[in-house]
C-alpha cells in the first residue's frame, strides 16, 4: 500500500475538475482531443506502460521509464505534497483528475502536461491508473477555440449556419433557428428552398457553390425575401467561407447572415428621395412635373402610380385653401407602371378624371389625409370607381396607398401608388416615405402653377399689347409669326408693327425688351405705343430710335429693373422704292430678292442698344425691287441653348431661298427650321413683300410762288381726278388744294409742288422749302384769316405735316368712296 500512496503522492494536480469530471461540455460537444500520449501507473506507482506519443512528449523512451515510480517525473516535493492529497481525496471514489502538472523533461526542463487520470479497476479492486496526456499549450488553444466555436453558435446576435458540399444545413445557431422559426430537425439535412421558400435561395446557393468550388470567401453579399411568418420583406447581409479539414478536404461551407432590412429601408428612403429631389421640379411645367413624381416613384415606391391634379392647379389657377369639399374635377397628369404599355391606366395623360364620392381618393381629397389599404381584397376593390377596380383585378393589385398633394395649405391633387401580386404589401413605413415624396413633389407643383399663373398672365399682357391684324397696305403685304417662350421660361418682350405712314409709305419694325415676365411686356406696350406716337411725327428712322433711347434712359431711371432693348426700324415707299433702316442693337434683317436669293442685311449700321443714352443712330437706303420679301426678327429665332448664332443665320437662309413662295408659306417653314419646342426667349417673324405704286397713279405739278397759279393747281387736280374716275372728290380736293396751296405761297419760301396719290386713298401733298410748320386753330368771327387748316381738317380724312431734308410737306387724305366723304354743307356750317 506504501507504494500506492507513493504513486498518489507522485500527481500534481493543477486543475480544478468538472462536475463531469473533465474539461469537455459532455460527449459530442467536446472539441476533438489533442491526448494522445498514454501511459499506465499501477497500484505501487511505477511505471508499467509508455506509449510512443508520451515519449514524444517527454523524451523518455518506454525502458527508461516503465517500472520506474511515476513520481520521479514529478519536478518539487511541493508539488508531491499537493498531488498526495488529492489522491487521498479521490481514493477509493473512483472519481478520475483532469489538470495540468509540471513534469520533467528527459532533456530537463519542465513541460506543462495536460493529463486525464483516470482509475483502472479489476477483480479485486483498483489496480492502479489511466493516463492521457498532451501538451497544456494545445489543449488550452483548443478549449479556447471550442470556447468560442460554442459562444457564436449559442450568444452570437447574428444568424450563423453550416452547409455540407451538397448545400444542406448541418448546423445552424440559435439566432438562425429563431430567425426560421423552425425547429432544429426540420432544418438539418434540409436545403434553403425546403426551409425557407420565400428567401431568394437560388442567389444564396449560386454564391455558395461559388465559395466551394473557388475558395474565395463572399463577403457582405445581399440577399432578399421574406419569412413564412413575416409580413414584411427583408434583407441580410451575408458572408461566406468555406471549411476543411487539416488535409485539405472541403467540409461545406460556413455563412453568416446580418438582418440588415431597416438600414436598408433606410439607404433606399434616402436614395428615393435624394432622386427626387433631383428629378422633381426640373421644369417650371405643371403636368411635367407631376409626371416627374410619377417616374419617381416607379419601381422604387410602386409598380405602377397615378397622379391627377385639380383643374385649377393645372391652369394655374389658385385653388381654394384647404380640403376640396364635393366631387372634384381633376385631369390625369401623370402616370407610370413597370409594365409595357401601361395597362393599368384606366385614362391617358390629359383626359379629364372626377371621382366618385366614397371612393378613396374623393376621401382623400376631402379629408386631406392619406390612406393606406395593406391587402386589397374584393372588398377594397369594389370601394374604387368601377373602371379602376376593374384594371386592379385584371392586373393583381393588392395593396395601395392614396396620398393628398398638399403645399402651403392649399390641396393640388391626389397620388396613388399600387403594388401587384409580385411585391410585398405596404406598410406605415412605406406610407411616410410616400407622404414625404409628395410632400416635396406638391411644392415643385405649386411653384410651376404660381409660375403658369404669372406666365399666363404675361403672355395675355403681351398678346393684348400685340398687333392682333396686320392692316393691308398699299406698299407691303405682310405675314408674321410670334411664339412665346416655352412654359418653362417666361414670356418676353418682343413686339413687331406695320404702320402707315404719309405719302403711301409705310414702318416695319420690331423689338425685344431685355428680361421676361410681366416686367418686360410692360415696358414692351410702353415702347409700342410711343412707337405709333413717334410715327404720326413722320420722324426718320433715326430719330424714332433717338426718341426711342431717351425713353429707355428715363424708363430706367424710374426702375432699374428696366435692362434696355434693342429695335429695328425701316421705312419702305412704294413710289421711289426706297427702304430706309435704322437699328438699336438688333439683328439685321434678311432681304429674299424676286429671284428667290438671300441677301443678309448686314451693312446696316448696328447701333447701340436701347438705353445706353446719348449714342447716334445711323440710316442706310436700300432700293428694294418689287416682289422682294423682307424678314426682320428677334434673336430667339436664330439664338438657342447650344446653337451658335451664325448656324442660325445660315438655317434662316436656307429657310428663305426661293422665289415667288406665299407669305404664309414661308413663315411656317422659318418657324419649322429654327423654333424649338422648349425655346428659351420669344420669337417674332415679320415678313413684307413689297409693292410698287404704279406710275400713272402719281401726278405732279411744280409751282412758283405765285399766288395767280392757285387756279391752275385746282385745274390740274380737276383733270387729274377725272383721268382717275374720282370726278366725285374734285370738288372738296380743290378746297383742299386751294388752301394747302395758298397757305405755301403766303408763308413759305422756295419752290413749292403739288403731289396727288391715287392709292387706297386719295393724297394731296404740298411740299416747300420751309421748316416752320402750319397750326391749326379756330379763327373767331372778327378774324379775316386762319381758318384754311381747319377747312382742310373738316374736309380730309386726315392730314398731317412731315419734314424733309430740304423742307417739309402737307399733306392730307381723303377715302375714296363718295359716301365716306365729308358732307360739305356740314363743313360750310362750320366753317361759318
């Protein structure tokens, strides 16, 4: 027995067992054992068997050691001490020690041995000990390993499973099992379609397959769906790697899966609405914009959304504050669908839409609150107007959400968003993000109806300042084309005008206000009419622009948003077919000769702008033929976003060239050649072909300063008048020729000449070589003179005084139909 307790005094027990009475968590749980090296201590303590792996571990080999106590492997008689009484604890137990002693090395250093002792029993009784045992350092690692190996699968927050090579589950963790919501033995053995059909399995086993044939793990790959038990879809980032064995075999693979759904929710609330606020808005057009919401939100919101307005907002109307009380007239103004063709819609963009009262989006507009229908049965379907439900149920729609357009208290519209049987159903979180997107989507809206409101009433101020009917002229016939800018961009101020002037000539001309907006068609009407006032001054196209200029100067002085203008001014007469021009800072004019060839105007002096003060204006004569058209436009016809101006010019050429082609004709092929759909300026085309007064109908009679000719002036006009058929204006036209007459002789000085126009009216001019001007007055009864003028004015349609550069004329005009005349005993009453 001494040798007995010898050998228990031999242990030294470092550990401390477990209730198992080993390291290990219990069979199938321990991590593979490292206790390879055997030996056995019999009842008196020696030595009796030594296994080749214990003589790798300490160095001794088996003859040197068995039959030797066990105890002179043992390092300090403390540690003897230590180990004999846990042997006498354990004695006779049968109870076995798991720890870790210091024991000598052959070569002698001390190695820490990690043993398993365990009592070996016969017949009679114990007939001493088991030992296995390894290095403490590889068993530590190993235990360590296990520990962790044991902490993911049961207190890792993430879901972790192992699939063998044919991609069956072989284990699975807890978070895994909660996840599934299945039990352990409908998983193991199982692949992911079996487990989980609603997990895009066929992604997650592709990248699986990969990782086992490649090696290479997967990190951070996505994967979609949704659980048998979840109403909602998730997402999961997962990893992948895959396991071997210490020669290399593939034992499966390992994959981590992190519910990643909300931050992904998140990501994608985020990126819809970064996109929105990109693409919304682009466009001061109304139903442009909500058609931008639509695109939007397809497919990132819904597979397919609708977006109807109200009237009022898409005329830019301001619509009344707060919810619309009754059925309400809307129009479709958007829509899209991630199918072809669109088959949902149940009308096309444009067409007129009124809800039913109880339908969803009449209680929508009513309450100005959202509604969200999460499944769409039947029932839900039959609550739609009659020919919307019909399109769900054909196209398998089943969940939707109604949404109000609202900004600044005001309701513009309604949106719906719906999803097909194809997509998870909505939830509150995909209800906010639609609110939201139409919340901003409703701003961008109003703005463009607050900007269509000011648009249209700036091209309504325009067209009113605008001449709406050219007058038939004698000298010209004219065509004109004017486009305002597109909605996108606010109306301008450009303006043209055909005025007649004395002597059967006639003013062409055209203007651009710089700046857009109601601004600008103000000051246009400003600058038309003291064009119209300028022009019954007879003024030459120089000063008109002098005066013009001044105008400006002043205008800006009053306001400065007042930014100048630019202007073309040209007088053509039909008789000496001369066309006189002047221009402010505007293009030059194109002149298309009988021929059909171009011709650009170019020499024409260019002139400052509008505005600038104080800059001379110059004038150039061009004599015309007759039949040749002349083109005077604004820039927006030849400038656009991208195009240089001399492309233009050249596209405005080759839209010209031609002979003989009617007005008409070619306005509309200028416009086709050069206006764009979304033209950023307005654009004015005034287009005259000239005429030339014949011959025979212009009469001339010099006259000295002598007042006996008063009566061969009258006789001339009386032979002239009959030569013309106009035997029933000679009596008036020789009163008024008497007196413009006489009126010349007595006051002016040079030669004097009588002019007669037969055109679409009767002219009598009288010309001298003074500059003083004629006025008229009402002579009282006492007086012997004065009342020529006034005869004349009773007597004429109109008459006026124009200067020239070697004096001035007087002329005044009669209509040619006897009973437009003046009745003469009314103008005797008068006169008298």
């Amino acid at each position: 027995m001494r040798g007995n307790g010898e050998a228990r005094n031999g242990l030294i027990w470092m550990g401390v067992p477990t209730a198992s009475g080993g390291l290990g968590s219990g069979p199938g749980d321990a991590p593979q054992t490292p206790y390879t090296a055997t030996a056995f201590v019999d009842g008196q303590g020696s030595v009796s068997l030594w296994s080749p792996e214990a003589e790798s571990l300490l160095g001794y080999r088996a003859v040197e050691v068995c039959g030797a106590p066990a105890a002179g492997l043992l390092i300090t008689p403390a540690d003897r001490d230590t180990a004999l009484v846990a042997v006498r604890q354990r004695d006779g137990t049968g109870q076995g020690w798991d720890g870790v002693l210091a024991l000598r090395h052959r070569d002698g250093h001390a190695v820490r041995i990690a043993l398993r002792v365990r009592p070996v029993l016969s017949g009679q009784g114990q007939a001493g000990w088991s030992i296995n045992a390894a290095d403490a350092r590889q068993v530590e690692q190993l235990e360590f390993d296990h520990a962790i190996l044991e902490a993911l699968f049961k207190q890792a927050p993430i879901s972790i499973t192992v699939v063998d090579t044919d991609l069956r589950f072989r284990a699975v963790n807890a978070v895994a099992l909660r996840d599934l919501a299945l039990p352990a033995e409908r998983i193991i053995g199982r692949r992911t379609n079996e487990v989980a059909p609603g997990i895009a399995f066929r992604t997650a086993e592709e990248r699986l397959r990969r990782v086992r044939d490649t090696g290479e793990p997967a990190i951070d790959f996505q994967v979609r769906g949704w659980l048998a038990d979840s109403e909602r879809e998730g997402v999961w980032s997962t990893s992948s790697f895959r396991l071997t064995d210490s020669a290399g075999r593939i034992l499966g693979m390992c994959q981590t899966l992190v519910d990643i759904t909300e931050g992904y929710r998140a990501q994608q609330r985020l990126e819809l609405l970064t996109e929105a606020g990109a693409r919304i808005g682009s466009t001061l057009d109304v139903v442009r914009t909500a058609q931008e919401l639509a695109d939007v939100a397809v497919p990132g919101l819904a597979d397919f959304a609708v977006v109807d307005l109200l009237e009022a907002t898409v005329r830019g109307e301001e619509p009344a504050p707060g919810p619309v009380e009754g059925p309400a007239s809307l129009r479709r103004s958007g829509f899209r669908s991630v199918r072809a063709g669109e088959p949902e819609a149940d009308c096309v963009v444009g067409e007129p839409v009124v809800f039913p009262s109880g339908t969803p989006q009449d209680r929508c507009l009513a309450g100005g609150r959202s509604e969200l229908i999460r499944k769409l049965d039947a029932d839900g379907q039959s609550a739609f107007d009659p020919r919307i439900a019909e399109k769900m149920r054909a196209s398998g729609t089943h969940s939707v959400m109604v949404v109000p357009l609202r900004a600044r208290g005001v309701t513009l519209g309604v949106a719906v968003f719906a999803r097909h049987c194809d997509s998870v159903p909505y939830d509150e979180g995909a209800l906010a993000l639609a609110e939201d997107l139409c919340s901003r989507a409703a701003v961008c809206i109003d703005n463009a109806r607050r900007y269509t409101r000011e648009h249209t009433t700036a091209l309504a101020l325009q067209r009113s300042l605008l001449p709406h009917v050219l007058p038939d002229h004698p000298a010209v016939q004219t065509a004109y084309r004017y486009q305002p800018a597109a909605a996108h961009a606010s109306a301008g101020g450009d303006w043209f005008d055909v005025l007649p002037l004395s002597g059967a000539r006639v003013a062409l001309l055209v203007g651009d206000v710089t700046g857009h907006g109601l601004h600008a068609a103000a000051i246009m009407g400003r600058l038309r009419t003291a064009v119209h006032t300028l022009a019954e001054l007879d003024l030459d196209p120089d000063e008109v622009l002098t005066h013009l200029d001044d105008l400006v100067v002043r205008l800006a002085q009053e306001d400065p948003d007042c930014q100048g203008a630019s202007c073309l001014y040209a007088v053509y007469d039909p008789i000496s077919c001369l066309c006189t021009f002047a221009r402010a800072g505007h293009p030059p004019p194109a002149l298309v000769r009988p021929d059909g060839a171009v011709e650009l105007l170019d020499a024409i002096p260019p002139g400052p702008p509008l505005g600038l003060g104080g800059m001379p204006f110059e004038t150039i004569e061009y004599e015309l033929a007759e039949d040749s058209v002349l083109a005077l436009y604004t820039d927006g016809l030849i400038q656009a976003p991208g195009r240089d101006v001399d492309v233009g010019m050249d596209r405005l050429a080759d839209a010209l060239v031609g002979p003989g082609r009617p007005l008409e004709q070619l306005g509309d092929a200028v416009m086709s050649a050069l206006v764009a759909e979304h033209r950023f300026d307005d654009v004015a085309l005034l287009l005259a072909r000239t005429r030339v007064l014949a011959a025979d109908r212009v009469a001339s009679f010099p006259l000295p300063a002598d007042p006996a000719l008063v009566a061969r002036a009258r006789a001339f006009t009386t032979r002239q008048l009959a030569k013309w058929g106009l035997e029933s204006l000679a009596f008036t036209t020789e009163i008024i020729v008497s007196e413009l007459v006489t009126n010349a002789i007595r006051h002016a000085r040079g030669s004097i000449a009588l002019r007669l126009i037969h055109s679409q009216t009767l002219i009598c001019e009288v010309s001298d070589g003074s500059l003083s001007a004629p006025r008229l007055r009402r002579a009282r009864t006492t007086d012997e003179g004065g009342r020529g003028l006034f005869l004349v004015a009773q007597l004429a349609f109109g008459w006026g005084t124009r200067y020239t550069r070697n004096g001035k004329t007087i002329w005044a005009e009669q209509p040619l139909s006897p009973t437009e005349a003046t009745d003469l005993s009314e103008v005797v009453d008068i006169w008298a």
